[in-house]
C-alpha cells in the first residue's frame, strides 16, 4: 500500500486508497466550523460551544447524547467493531472507549477529519475514505459488531438494484462473525411526531414518510414490520426491537419488546431542533393512549434493531445531561434468575457517586427497618476493570404515581387523598435521625401487586382497589440516588414530591394543591422557600448545563399549534393584540381565553413600547399564559407580579418560547410568543391579581431568524 495513501491526524490512521479525491458532498460551511473545532478545542469545551452557538447543526455533530444510541451494547476490548457512514465521529468515541478495534469507513474526507481530531488519541481506530461499494470488498469479515446508525435509510443512493435495501444487508452480512450482531438505527416512517406536525427528518417535508414518499428521492424509512420482513428475507432469524426515546439521535431512554413504557413515561416530545413544525396535538396524551391500546411499536418516533443472538439488555436509561460526577446509566436486565437493575458511571468522575449511593442506601435502610416501607436491596459490584457499579433487585408492582394518576381519571379525589395520607405516614417513620432521601418522588415508591391475594381486576369497586394499596405490608422504596447524611422534614419531602408530580403533567391540573398544603401546614412563605431549595437542588445536580429543552427553545425553531391556527382564519387579532389564556385543569384553550380591555384599567401602553397588563384571576386556575401579541418580538420584562408578591424569572415558574439574549430579555423568534406563570404553590384567594410590565419591541420574523442563524443571539 503506497504511504501517500495513508494520513494520520495523532494516532487516528485515515486510509484515502479508495478515495476518489474529491468530496461527492458536504454541508457548506458549517463543516469547517465543526473542523475547527474538533482540531481547536478539547472535547470537553464541546458543551458550552453547543450552549453558545445555539446551532442544530453544532448540538447534532456535537452533542455527547448521540453516542448513547451505542454505549449501551456489550462491546469489550476483545472484540472487532465496523462502522459504516462514520461522518464526524458522533459514536466513533463511544465505539473507541469499548472495542478493541474500530473499523469506519466514510465518503467524505473533510468529516473523516473532524472524526480524527475529536478522537486523534484513539489508538484502535482505522477510517477508510471512500464509497462503501469500493472500500467494502477489502473489510475482513470476523466482526462482532457492524453499527449502521442513520444510514439503512439512505441504502438505495449507493446501491445501484431493484432492491437496495435488501442487497445492502446481504452485503453487511457478509463481514459478520457468527454470533456477531448488526446494529440498525433509524426513523420511524409512522412515528407519532410526523403525526403530530413534526417534519420529515430527511426531506424535510410534512407527512412525507406517512404518504410513502410521494414526491420521490432516495431515503426511505420503516415500520417495524417493515425492517423486521427485510431482515427476514436476508436470512436474519434472530431480531429484536428496540424503541430508542425520544429518537435515535439524542435517545435519553432505550424501551424494548420486554420491557415498553408506562404510561405518563414519554413527555419529552418537543424535538423540532433543525426546523420549525405543527403541533396538531399533545403527543404526549396520544402517546398514553397508544400505550394503553398496545400499539407503541407502532408509533415510537425511532427503532434500534438488532440482528443476531438475544440479548439481556432490557431497558437503559442516560442521566448524562448531569454534570459529570453524577452522569449515570440505569440498565434493566433479564437474566436466568429473573430480572435485574444496575447502575454504572458513564465516567471516572461518577465513581464517588456510585459508591455513596450504596452507602447511602445501606443507612436509608437501618432507618426504615420495622416500618412499612422497605428499602431496596443495593449491592456493589467490581467490573473486571475495577469499575464501581451497582445491582439492585427488582420488584414488580405499580408506582404510586401511576396508581395517583389513575385515581384523578376516575375523578377519585378520596382516593388520591388517602393515598397521599398513607404515603405521609410512610415516608415519615425515623423523621428525626440525620439520613434522608429526597428524592422519594411519586415515581419513587412501588406498591406490590396482588401480595395480598387480591388482584386489581378483581375489586369490585374503587374503594376495593384503594383498600388493598393501604394494605399492602410493605411499599417498596426503588431509588435512593439522592439521599444525604441529615434531616429532612417529611413535609419539605412531600411538597417535592408533589411540585414535581404537578409540574410534569398538565392534566395533573384537576388537583388542588391548596387542600395539600394545608394538610402540610405549609403557608405561602414555605411553599416559596421550598421552590429555591428545589432550584438549588437542580443546579447542584446539573452544574450551569441547559437541558435539551432549554437548548432546542435557544436554537428558535417555532411551533404552530392547531388550536391557534384556527382561531386566527376565523377572526384574526390585531399583531399587537394581547391575549391571556387561564388553565383550569384542561390545558390553555381558547375557550377559556380573553383579551384585556385596552379601554378600561386592564391595559396600559405608553408611547416607548412599554406595556402594563393588570388582570384578575380567579381561584381555581392552575397556571396562566400571556400571550403578548401575535408577532416576532424582543421583550424585556420589567416585572412580573402575583397578589403583589415578585415573580423570579429564573426557574420552573415561569416559562417562555423565546430564549434570553440579555439581563431580563428575551427574544421570540415566532409569531406566536407566549410567557407562561405556574400558579402552583403560589398563594390564592378568590380573586388574585396579577400584573406584568413588559416592554415589548416587535421584529421581523425572518430577520429575527437571520440573526438567530447568525449566532448574534448568546
């Protein structure tokens, strides 16, 4: 092999014998902002870069979760990986770290860079630059694994037959150990997001992949029964199907056939990052609905298959959006002694963590001990590299959280209450010694089924069902990751417990928190306090990161919500027309709507653009939104009040579409900007007040836009 054929970028081995001299395609100038990064800048700036640029195509190539898609597999150092359609290295590095050696091969040579300088101290790594047709007859055929991670979709643009799809696998076939494993990751034609509004990933089209591609071109995506007949007629008898959540790209959660989600589970549904979409409805609700009728495989937005023999790998879910001593994964296992959980640190900083949280729980379970809640058992284990990771016995039953929900659907208040009371007095056993978790969220407590003889499907009513939860001897405790050596009052606990429940679910909003709160004896002044204290304790778990929500608000692609849309064909309002919708239990609809008098004391604008909105609102409301006109704008808000009581605008109070591009303003890249105020824990009486002051300066959309793309918005 000549040596000019052969390029190393530190100890990445770049092989151009099959490269035809020329990039056959690139994305612009983007590509050479991802080089200089990859070749100027320590994988461990890529964070805050991501968080500056606000660019979809920064977070995609960049973000460390598009490596979570793989690190999951069982890929140790005496096995062989190939990776084909590399691009910028987004799981080479996972693949590098757990494989002893790494295979790629890539058409384009300026990504095959970017690769090697992101991962220019991986040893073990060969790129191939070239067409996969053209470098695929020299790759040795003894791999354990051959990862096609957002490439099976685009099989018909490099194989030239009437069936590209089939004859690619056979290919890929070809080159695998026996006992080896193909790992295929890609959309789903009919997942629920295209449904919902959502653009195709590829053509960027509406409802394309659900029409069959009508307009053409060469990606095409599948059902599960699609993927699963290909692999079938290739000769593939061995499948299982993975359902990576939200997507494939940045999975957070990876469900499979024996272990799907629960309903109330899949809420993090918004992922329009790269363009803007329609919101035809709450995914999040249809998705409940999917789950209830059976049909998730159906619906889930991705699919991870895997071809070859099964294995135990059940369920995992990435706590990597953490900062890094507290970025784990949680792995469900099934084995031949049944099933099992484990926790594993993503990185040597997570250590500590692993091993206290064991130590934690050892305590958590001497202060339990005698009562009627049990702790679960929590042992630590050594991986052959003296890693730390935890194993931890799973028990079957319900959570508390799934059972309170299905309380407020039955519109079972006495119910919820007597739960909630049996949960205070569980949780509250040896309030007064110096260990406590708090985090024992709903989610948190498992109640065993039918270890009293009486299954659910037998009660004969509701009273039957809520008896046998209070019976139950013993209420499992599941998670102890965030207990701390000392007091905590079991009301502080429980008011956590029930901020989190309510936040995280809308149609939670029936409950009055109100008869709660008096039941804790917790007035206003607490109930604040204790929202900081949960501030503090997310950013003592995260650092300084944004959450992906956070980034994909920062990036600005904007959302057309039905409900809007309508009502503006039948009597639009004037752009500047402000709105205020109040959510009684049912969501923000238009029906409970209105638009303050201008004529009267409600609204008052004065000539620099300043607006004051003063509004009452009545008890019973569980959140308002403010809806400051109908166009893009930048906003910078003065004060927001409530019952004469500041409003911070950090925190989970007060929510926005648009992203802070300065002290107090932000800015709305959307022509449907919206403030909303969580009422919840605030205080309330029968007529509240609430008051805003806002200085409002109306934008250009595509400008706004322009600028945004532009990276002027930090």
């Amino acid at each position: 092999m000549a040596e000019d054929k052969i390029e190393w970028i530190g100890k990445i081995k770049l092989d151009l014998t099959k490269y035809p001299g020329e990039d056959l395609y690139c994305d612009g100038e983007i590509e050479d902002e991802l080089l200089a990064i990859a070749r100027d800048c320590a994988e461990v700036e890529y964070r805050k870069i991501i968080e500056e640029r606000r660019s979809w195509e920064i977070l995609y190539h960049l973000s460390p979760l598009r490596e979570n898609i793989v690190e999951w597999l069982p890929i140790n150092r005496a096995m062989k990986v190939l990776e084909v359609g590399s691009g910028c290295g987004a799981i080479t590095g996972a693949l590098s770290r757990r494989a002893g050696e790494v295979t790629c091969v890539e058409l384009s040579k300026k990504r095959s860079m970017i690769n090697a300088y992101r991962h220019m101290e991986a040893d073990n790594v060969t790129i191939h630059v070239g067409n996969f047709q053209d470098v695929e007859p020299e790759l040795p055929k003894d791999y354990d694994y051959i990862c096609l991670i957002g490439v099976f979709e685009y099989a018909q643009a490099y194989i030239g037959s009437e069936t590209p799809y089939d004859d690619f696998l056979r290919i890929i076939k070809k080159h695998l150990k026996p006992g080896g494993h193909i790992a295929i990751a890609i959309e789903n034609k009919f997942g629920l997001k295209y449904w919902a509004g959502c653009r195709e990933d590829h053509l960027g089209t509406y409802f394309g992949g659900i029409e069959d591609y009508p307009e053409g071109g060469v990606v095409r995506t599948f059902t599960k029964d699609g993927l699963v007949a290909i692999a079938k007629r290739c000769g593939f008898s061995e499948t299982q199907m993975y359902y990576p959540y939200p997507d494939y790209k940045f999975m957070t959660t990876l469900y499979s056939d024996r272990r799907l989600p629960k309903r109330g589970e899949l809420s993090n549904n918004m992922r329009n990052f790269d363009r803007d979409r329609m919101q035809l409805f709450d995914e999040k609700r249809v998705f409940d609905t999917i789950l209830k009728e059976g049909q998730f495989p159906l619906f889930s937005n991705s699919y991870m298959l895997l071809l070859g023999p099964a294995l135990s790998e059940e369920y995992v879910k990435y706590s990597n959006d953490r900062r890094e001593e507290f970025q784990i994964k949680t792995l469900q296992r099934g084995t031949g002694f049944g099933k099992i959980i484990e926790k594993h640190p993503l990185s040597k900083a997570a250590w500590t963590h692993i091993e206290t949280t064991v130590s934690a729980c050892e305590k958590l379970a001497e202060r339990y001990e005698g009562s009627l809640l049990t702790v679960n058992e929590c042992k630590l284990e050594r991986s052959a590299d003296d890693t730390p990771y935890i194993t931890i016995k799973f028990l079957e039953g319900r959570t508390l959280e799934e059972i309170l929900d299905e309380r407020l659907e039955k519109n079972d208040l006495e119910g919820f209450h007597s739960l909630f009371d049996e949960y205070l007095k569980r949780i509250s056993w040896g309030e007064e010694k110096e260990i406590a978790d708090y985090d024992m969220i709903f989610a948190n407590l498992l109640i065993p089924q039918g270890s009293n003889g009486c299954d659910e499907k037998d009660a004969r009513n509701q009273k039957n069902e809520i008896t046998r939860y209070l019976n139950e001897e013993k209420w499992g405790l599941i998670d102890c990751e965030w207990t701390f050596d000392k007091t905590i009052e079991t009301r502080e606990i429980a008011f956590r417990a029930l901020y989190c429940y309510l936040l995280e679910d809308e149609k939670r909003n029936g409950l009055n928190p109100d008869l709660i709160m008096e039941k804790l004896k917790i007035d206003p002044t607490e109930a604040e306090q204790y929202r900081r204290q949960e501030m503090k304790f997310q950013k003592y778990v995260t650092g300084k990161r944004l959450s992906m929500a956070e980034i994909r608000e920062a990036i600005g692609q904007p959302v057309y919500r039905l409900a809007d849309f309508c009502e503006g064909l039948g009597n639009k309002p004037a752009d500047s027309r402000i709105q205020v919708y109040e959510d009684t239990g049912k969501g923000f609809l238009e029906e409970q709507s209105f638009f303050p008098d201008e004529d009267g004391e409600q609204i008052l604008r004065t000539g620099e653009g300043t607006v004051e909105v003063s509004v009452r609102i009545a008890r019973g409301r569980s959140a308002v939104r403010i809806d400051p006109g109908s166009r893009a704008c930048v906003i910078y808000i003065k004060k927001i009040r409530w019952n004469g009581a500041e409003i911070p605008l950090k925190g989970k109070q007060l929510q926005m579409n648009g992203f802070k591009i300065g002290e107090d303003t932000y800015a709305f890249p959307t022509e449907d900007p919206n403030i909303t105020l969580s009422l919840w824990g605030l205080s309330s009486e029968e007529e509240n007040h609430l008051e805003a002051v806002m200085e409002i300066t109306p934008m250009p959309t595509e400008t706004m836009k322009h600028l945004q793309k532009r990276g002027l918005f930090n």
